[in-house]
C-alpha cells in the first residue's frame, strides 16, 4: 500500500493538505517553484518559495523510500519470508535507515564467518546451543564436523559465528543502541601524531556529548579525519548494551554462560559497533549538512540580494603584488570603456607616484569616479594608493567600494567568460567581474559556481549534489523575486529564470543577436525552443522596458493583463503617468469586493495593485559601504580593544565573518554577538551588513582575528 505522501509533508512541515496536494499537481504538471509561489497563490493557499522547496526535496525523498521498499518486498517474496509483523513494520516505516535495519537480516551477504558456517551446516548447531538446558554440546558438536570444521571447538565456533550474527541483524537492538548514543554517546576525537596542521588544535583532545554536538563540531571533525589530522570514536556505556543483549538473547537456565558473554561481546565488538558508529556519524554528518546547507541559502540569498549600484561607471580595481593591480572601466550598463595593468606600485615612491599619476589619468579619461576594490591580496595597500589619489585635484569626490573577489578567478576561467571577453586575459576579466558585482551583484554573481561565491563553511564537505541542488534553488528564487531585463541579461542570468533552460537561454541571446531587442512577451513566443509551457512559466519574470506595453516591465503575468487594464480604466490611471496613489489606499474590503468583481484571487489581485502603484521597482535596498580605517592594511596593524567598522561576508551556525578590508575577515563568535544566549546568529545580521565591531584577540601565528559586537551601539 503506497504512502500518503501528501499527508506526510502537510503533517511534517504544517502545511495546509489542500495546497499541499495543488503544489505537487503543479509541480508534477510542469510548473516551477517561481511561478507557482508567485502566480498560483489562491491553489496553493499561498505557499512561498521557501515551502515549495522544502515540499519538492521531501516528496523527492519519500519517493525514493517509497521505490526502495518496493525493492525490499520483491526481495523479501522472492525469499517467501512473509512475515506479517515485519512486512508492516516496512511499511509504516517513514525512514530509509530504518527499513535498511528491518530488511538487515534478509539482505543478500557477502562469504562472512556466519555465512561460511551455515554453509558447513552448522545451523542446527547454533539453535541447539541455544535452546540446550544438558551442557552437552560438545558431543552435540561432533556430530556437525565438515571441511574447515574438523574439530568440535571450530563446529562450536562456527555455531557461536552465527549467532554472533543473528543477534547484529536485531533490528530492536540497532534501534536502541541508536537511542541510547544519540542520549548518552560521546564523540571523542585526538589530533594525529603526523598532523601538522594547527587547524584542529581545538579538536586535539576533545570529548563532547551527542546530544550537545553542534553541526559545525561534526563538519569539522569529519574534515580533520578526512585530512587524517584527526581520529574520531563514539564512547557508549558498552557494559548496559551488553547486559541488554544478554538479557534477550540467550536463556537465564542456559549451562553456557561464558559462551553467552564470549558471543554477545563479539557481536558487539565485531560487528554491531563498528557499523553503529559509521551509522551515527553519518547521521550526524547528515544533519550537520542539511544545517550548513540551510545556513548557506541564507547567507546565499542575502548576498544575492546585495543592492545594486545604479546609474554610475565604475572602475573595476583587483589587487595584486607580484602580478600588478588590474584595472577595468565599465559605464552604467557594464560596457567595458577600457582596461589596465598597475605593475608594482607599492616598490617604492617612484614608482606608487607613477602609479597615481596613472590612475589620475584614467579616472578623468574613463569618467570612473566610484571603485569596486576587491578585498583580496594587496587590497589595503591598494586602497592607501586610492586614498592618496582621493587629494589630487578633482578626485575629491572618488568613492572606493570594498567588494568580496570571491570567484572572480573561476568565472575568469570559464567559457563563459571566454565568450563575453574573447580579447582579454583571465586576469582582466576578474578586474570586470568585481566591476561589475558593484554595479548589478545579481547579475554577476549567478556567472559563478554558487558554492564559489564565498558565503557557508565546510562546502566542499558537505554532498556536493545536495549543495548544488539546494543553492541552485535560491539563485532561481531570488533571480524571479527581482525579475530579469530580457533584453540586457546574460545567457547565464536568463538560464535561472522560471521555465528557461541552458538551451533556451543561449537561443534567446542569438535571437536578440540576430534580430535584435525582443519588444514585447508576446514577441518572445518566436524565440526558437520556447514553447507555451517554458513561456506560461518564464513570461511574468521578464521585464521590457522597450514595449509598447506598459505591463511587459511589471510582475504582472500576461494571464493577469485583462484585469490589471481593468483595475486602470476602473480607477482612470494612464499607463506610463499619472497619481497612483488611489490604490494604494484601497482597504481589505474593498480590495475583496473588487477581487469578487472581477472574478480573481485576492492575494493575485494584491500583487496586481502593487506593480501598477510600483512599476519596475527593485525590491533589493539602497546600497551602503562600510567606513574603513586608512591606517589599518594589514591584520599585524590591528590592536585589542580598537572599535572598527565593517561588512558581514558570511554567517554560519557559529557567529559572522567579519571584512574590516584586510585579506583575513575576523571572526564574531556567536558568544560575541550580543549579551546573552544567541540561538542563531542569522536572526541578528547577514551577509552585506555594516557592523561595528571591537578588536577582542589577534592572533598573528595563526593569522585569526577574534572580534565583539558587545556593548557596542549598532548605527
């Protein structure tokens, strides 16, 4: 009997079951997150993106289970083992771990000692010793002698293997030897006598409870041993899990009483512990990464969400020692106006003269007077060089913009990057990026690897599927939240667009390269692979500031046009001008009497109202740069007690990452924060926010810079 697997998520994740069973009709119709979160909300009784997502993973998950236990059952038949008790067991169970424990017993093996006796066998002779009351069971043993079994001590061994394995495949005692580490279970880990990495030296000698282990512990612990600077045990009361066993598996009358022990104690040694302890910690590592990933989206989606810089030219600025600082000047729409190298400008004073005069020149010529500087190597010596050009005459005005580089190099290396930028070397096109993530972060940052973007811990420890799959989802949340320019986007940036592919998005770019800008949505039905499927879903996202139609650079879904001109000429409002103030003072009730009207969802309608009072806007804020202190370059610059401003790069389950404009970001730790116990530290900043912190410990050996927001009053 197949699960409900509606009934399960609305129960699970506290969602109503009526939109609940709309969202997967939906999404099993073809529809997108996007478009179902924005454009079907009266279905689905408002579902956000967020639930969405967490709708499609768990619905993905309980159909795998649900596959898995159709493979069980075939396995199960084809060995007539129909035992009622346990097949319902399978069926109810709501875990894969859980049905993988049930069907232990009956999964095929490979040649173990147990295996090898009952081969030999030796089975009658396990079920003697257990149910023998005489002590006679080495004359019983001679009557089983077999090849590899001469002898009556190796028919008994063979016997006990059996049993030895048989008391394993116990599903109850797998379950509560699971319970009872998760309650009462130590992780222990020492640091390896070859490490020489200090990384670990807070895991040298470390013991902690399961139950209060945080995900961050296990990531770490899991890279350590991965590095092998780290070993790792589970600590569990052995002796009350032995005596449990004992107690279940053998007979108090039973004559063999130290046999009993020996074979308990070796089930338990030899085969349920090992397996129990990779069991729980990849659990533990499960949990830690479905947090890590969690707390990556956050993070993810507010760096996305990063305001955009409108309306000015910018001078891209990578620094760099060795190889020289790489300059690009890009307009207000992110066309490159001209490009240069700064080769060694710190040397000495000729040549850090040579290069303001440089840069003097270029500024006036480009008209750059705002700087995207990445905070990479060399990032505050280059931003002193700035500050000194900042004194020359007409430069007062010159804004330097500290921006996180973070995978700049690795979009400068794709064939992305090949394309848009055939003329110019790898290291240039990292000087346009960071230009460009000043004047539109979106639309830049989605040409990057999403675990490239420099925000979560542990990424490359976490399942890079999952990660991939998860952070995927955010970019084409946050890229639909914003909606798209169609005829000013990148291939890149249309292909996360609701219902636009790789494919399609490459086509819509050569189409506009071939017959230039599409002029309307309707127009859009012309690009080639774009068929009324991908158009119903893509369609409200895109914006046309060159149509003819007012509603092409709204939200609004073309489905939606009749009433939206409805609502206008109800109100008399004018397309392109006029006061719009009227619906915006519209009450609940007359928006539900005006909803019944025209035959359309209140909450639809809602979003309807908006785009007409609000056509166009940008839902992402104004943008706000952190005050750096020009004296500080370097973290041997920095002093206890110094109170410092700067920007949260990245906030994970254990406090913020801190950029005060240096290569190394300091660390808030969440005991740091705020006076008082902090749960989660996303509730109290993201990443893109200015912060004020003071300087708590610095530590050169190991180039860490601890840092407190306590007692320190926030702007």
């Amino acid at each position: 009997m197949p699960i409900d697997k509606s009934e399960i998520i609305a129960r699970e994740l506290h969602l109503d079951i009526r939109g609940v069973n709309a969202a997967i009709t939906l999404l099993k119709e073809g529809n997108t997150v996007p478009f179902i979160a924005r454009y079907r909300k009266e279905v689905t009784g408002s579902l956000t993106d967020e639930d969405l997502r967490h709708l499609e993973e768990r619905l993905s998950y309980l159909e795998n289970l649900e596959d898995r236990k159709k493979t069980v059952f075939k396995s199960l038949a084809e060995q007539k083992i129909d035992d009622p008790v346990l097949l319902s067991k399978i069926e109810e169970s709501l875990l894969l771990s859980e049905v993988e424990d049930l069907y232990r017993p009956y999964k095929p093996k490979k040649l173990t000692r147990a295996v090898k006796a009952r081969k030999a066998g030796l089975e009658p002779l396990s079920k003697f010793f257990l149910e023998d009351r005489t002590g006679t069971l080495e004359s019983e043993a001679k009557k089983y002698l077999a090849e590899g079994y001469e002898t009556p001590e190796k028919a008994i061994q063979g016997a006990l293997d059996i049993i030895a394995e048989d008391i394993s495949d116990n599903a109850n005692y797998r379950t509560f030897i699971k319970s009872l580490a998760y309650k009462r279970g130590i992780v222990k880990t020492l640091k390896t006598k070859d490490a020489d990495s200090d990384v670990f030296d807070n895991y040298a000698d470390y013991s902690r409870p399961i139950s209060s282990l945080k995900g961050y512990n296990v990531l770490a612990i899991n890279r350590g041993v991965k590095k092998k600077c780290l070993s790792r045990s589970l600590l569990l009361p052995d002796e009350e899990i032995l005596s449990h066993i004992l107690t279940f598996s053998f007979h108090t009358r039973s004559p063999y009483t130290e046999l009993n022990r020996k074979t308990a104690q070796d089930s338990y040694d030899r085969l349920i512990k090992p397996s129990i302890e990779n069991e729980v910690f990849a659990d533990l590592m499960e949990k830690a990464s479905a947090q890590a990933i969690e707390e990556f989206k956050v993070s993810l989606r507010a760096t996305l969400l990063y305001p955009p810089l409108r309306g000015k030219r910018v001078m891209g600025f990578d620094p760099g020692f060795a190889h020289g600082c790489k300059l690009a000047f890009i307009d207000e729409n992110g066309k490159v106006l001209g490009t240069h190298v700064l080769n060694n400008p710190f040397m000495n004073d000729r040549s850090r003269k040579a290069a303001l005069d440089v840069l003097f020149g270029l500024v006036q010529k480009h008209k750059t007077y705002v700087v995207a500087l990445g905070n990479g190597h060399a990032s505050r010596e280059s931003e002193s060089l700035l500050s000194e050009l900042r004194k020359m005459p007409g430069m007062e005005e010159l804004e330097v913009v500290i921006v996180s580089e973070s995978g700049a190099s690795i979009y400068s290396a794709t064939e992305l990057a090949q394309k848009e930028f055939p003329q110019y070397e790898p290291n240039i096109r990292s000087a346009i990026s960071i230009a460009r993530r000043l004047e539109d972060p979106l639309a830049e940052l989605v040409k990057i690897p999403p675990m490239s973007i420099g925000v979560g811990q542990y990424q490359y420890d976490i399942d890079e599927k999952k990660l991939s799959e998860a952070l995927t989802g955010v970019v084409e949340d946050v890229v639909n939240y914003v909606g798209v320019n169609l005829n000013s986007a990148s291939s890149a940036l249309l292909s996360y667009v609701s219902g636009i592919k790789a494919k399609i998005a490459n086509a819509i770019v050569s189409y506009r390269e071939k017959n230039g800008p599409i002029l309307s949505r309707e127009a859009l039905k012309d690009v080639p692979y774009l068929g009324p499927k991908s158009f119903e879903n893509c369609a409200g996202f895109l914006r046309i500031p060159e149509s003819k139609e007012f509603l092409d650079d709204t939200a609004v879904h073309p489905e939606s046009y009749p009433i939206a001109r409805a609502i206008m000429k109800r109100f008399g409002i004018a397309e392109k001008e006029g006061d719009r103030s009227v619906l915006s003072r519209l009450g609940e009730e007359e928006i539900e009497s005006l909803a019944g009207e025209l035959k359309v969802g209140k909450e639809t309608l809602k979003d309807i109202l908006l785009e007409i009072v609000k056509p166009s806007r940008d839902p992402r804020k104004a943008l706000k740069t952190a005050k750096l202190r020009e004296d500080i370059k370097d973290i041997k610059d920095l002093k206890p007690g110094e109170i410092l401003e700067g920007t949260i790069r990245n906030v994970t389950g254990f406090g913020f990452f801190i950029d005060l404009g240096i290569e190394i970001n300091g660390l808030v730790h969440v005991t740091e924060i705020r006076n008082g116990h902090v749960e989660d530290p996303h509730l109290y900043g993201k990443p893109g926010d200015i912060v004020k912190v003071k300087v708590k410990e610095v530590d050169l050996k190991r180039k860490r810079i601890s840092l407190t927001m306590k007692g320190i009053k926030q702007d």
